[in-house]
C-alpha cells in the first residue's frame, strides 16, 4: 500500500479497486488518485477523493449498472466512499482535454453519470503526471502522459480571466462561506502554481500567498482558511457585504497581479 494515502481510505480504495478487477478484468488498465490525496492535502471533513480509472477497452451500456452497484455498495460500506469523484477513460483519451474526445462514464455527488463530461482539464493531467498515485496498478509513468508548462499556463490564464472575471460579475454568489472558501483558496493556488510552476494544496497555497502579498489583502485570505478549517465560529470580517468587497478588491488585485507579472492576455493564449 502506498504510504502517502490516509490510513482512513486505504481499505475503501483497494477495495474499489479490487472490484473492478473482478467484475472487469482486463478491460481495467489501472486505477490513479490525484488532487488532494495525491498532494498529501486530505482533509477528512471536506476533501473530495479524486480518481481516475483508465481502461483498455471501453465500457458497454450493459456495464453502467455493475459500475453503478460497485459504486452503491462501496458508499454503504465505507464512510467516505460518496466523496469519491472521477473519470472512467480509455487509454487513448490520456492527456486530452473534454473537447477532444467522446462523452465518458463519471461518478460524483455519490452516484454515477453516463456519458458526460466531469474533471478532465490540464491541471488534472499535471496532477496525474507528476503527483498520481496508482492503486494496485501500473506506475503513472506508464500512462506516458503529455502535458507541459505551456498547457497548465493556458488554463491559469482562462481560470483568472474568464472563469474568475465572469464570477466578479455575478451578483450575491460571495456573501455565502463555501464562495469564499472556493473563490479565495483557489486564485492562491492560481498563483502558487504560476510563481512555482508546480500544484500544491489549497492550504499551502494560501499560506504562500499570505506570505506573497500587501498587508491589506491578507485578512480574507485568514477568512477563507478559517472557513476551511473550521477553526473560528465567528467571521473574521464583521458584515457579509463588508467580507464580499474585500474578497473582490483582492481578486482583482491577484488577477491584475498575475496578468502583469505573466503576460496573461488571454485572447492571445487560448
């Protein structure tokens, strides 16, 4: 067993993918964790499980309900089975993104979805290459996956530009605590990843940051962490309105920050 998966998952995992093997054989090539258990970032209130099982052969209609039963009966075994989230995709789909290839098989929020499209992006294949955990498996550096520098930039740069400028724009959507955890801790990692050219947790990102940036931005950073960590009944910031404007007064500094700095202009790059 690998040692960098939390004691409380290992026995869910193995089992997981020990099923599949037995219902699938040899249409499974491999089953891969990346994000937050692959950093060393699990958070056992909040953390989702993200995987990515690879196949060599793709599933058939008549395999959805012997995924979906796997998934049922792992999430009334095991605790933390409905925050597994991910993909099933065939070899030949690795390193692409969800414009590139067909519809897939996908399990979050606790069930299965059949033919959609869920987490596949460059972050989670820089993830996989470079973080990814098999289980019971081949070593990731069998997937031969491709991504660079050029490709995680490219989605840094849609992230801070047109994801995070659209959602400035939106009204109300940061008066509630999961916004600002979310808005918060992921532009941090947005920043993290471009000055380090490396992902790390959205802990540790926000604890560079905190380390990175003027005075005056700090406090909705300590915000967003003590949402994360349920470390403080109480707002740091005494209104919902008053914690909105400094979450957008430091969005917009971090994403003028960053588009300076990297000479982001996303017209140009995507």
């Amino acid at each position: 067993m690998d040692e960098k998966i939390p004691n409380i998952l290992e026995t869910l995992l193995y089992e997981y993918e020990s099923d599949l093997k037995k219902y699938f054989g040899n249409k499974i090539f491999g089953v891969y964790l990346y994000n937050s258990v692959a950093l060393g970032g699990f958070d056992k209130d909040k953390s989702d499980i993200d995987f990515i099982t690879i196949l060599n052969k793709d599933f058939e209609d008549k395999d959805i309900p012997i995924i979906s039963f796997i998934h049922e009966e792992l999430n009334n075994k095991f605790k933390y089975a409905k925050r597994m989230e991910g993909m099933y995709i065939t070899k030949e789909k690795i390193g692409k993104l969800n414009s590139k290839i067909e519809p897939y098989i996908y399990f979050c929020d606790g069930k299965l979805n059949g033919y959609g499209y869920y987490d596949i992006n460059y972050v989670t294949w820089w993830t996989l290459k470079y973080n990814g955990i098999p289980i019971n498996s081949p070593n990731v550096t069998s997937l031969n996956i491709y991504v660079n520098w050029n490709n995680l930039l490219e989605t840094m740069n849609f992230n801070l530009n047109s994801y995070w400028k659209n959602k400035l724009n939106e009204k109300d959507i940061f008066l509630s605590d999961e916004w600002i955890e979310f808005a918060v801790l992921t532009i941090c990692r947005i920043l993290y990843t471009l000055d380090n050219k490396s992902i790390t947790t959205k802990i540790k990102a926000a604890q560079y940051t905190l380390m990175s940036i003027p005075n005056e931005y700090k406090l909705i950073i300590e915000e967003a962490i003590r949402i994360r960590k349920n470390s403080c009944v109480k707002s740091l910031i005494e209104t919902k309105f008053e914690r909105e404007n400094e979450l957008k007064c430091f969005m917009n500094y971090l994403i003028d920050y960053c588009n300076k700095k990297y000479n982001l202009v996303a017209e140009n790059l995507l």
